[in-house]
C-alpha cells in the first residue's frame, strides 16, 4: 500500500502529465528546484502545504484536487 506521499506524488505527476508539462516546465512554473518536483513525485520527499499550493497554482487546479 502506498504512503501518502507516493499517493500525493503519483497525483501530481498524473496531473502535471495531463496537462502537458515536464518536470521542469513545473519547477520553474511553482518556482521550486527540479530535484523537488522528482522527489515529490517519487514520494520521497515530504512537501510543506505551501509547496503543494505553489503546484496547485502552476497546474491551474484546487488543491484538494492533489489528495483526491
């Protein structure tokens, strides 16, 4: 069973996909490193609510749309 930061993580890379962006496309949107849109998608690394607001806004989604 997934954790819920691979859950997070699996969400995020779905719908960064979906909408057509790279990894870095989406770092430099959210204004984060590349190293921590691979960790977060890989569900190694434990993001702050504001980074997840921050990647939110670049995917032009709600945030609660990240947990579902």
């Amino acid at each position: 069973m997934a954790n819920i930061y691979e859950k997070v993580g699996e969400n995020i890379r779905s719908l960064r996909k979906r909408v057509g962006l790279s990894q870095e496309e989406l770092a430099n949107r959210a204004k984060l490193d590349l190293t921590s849109i691979s960790e977060i998608e890989s569900g190694s690394r434990n993001p702050s609510l504001k980074t997840l607001y921050k990647i939110s806004l670049s995917l032009k989604i709600p945030l609660k749309e990240l947990f579902s």
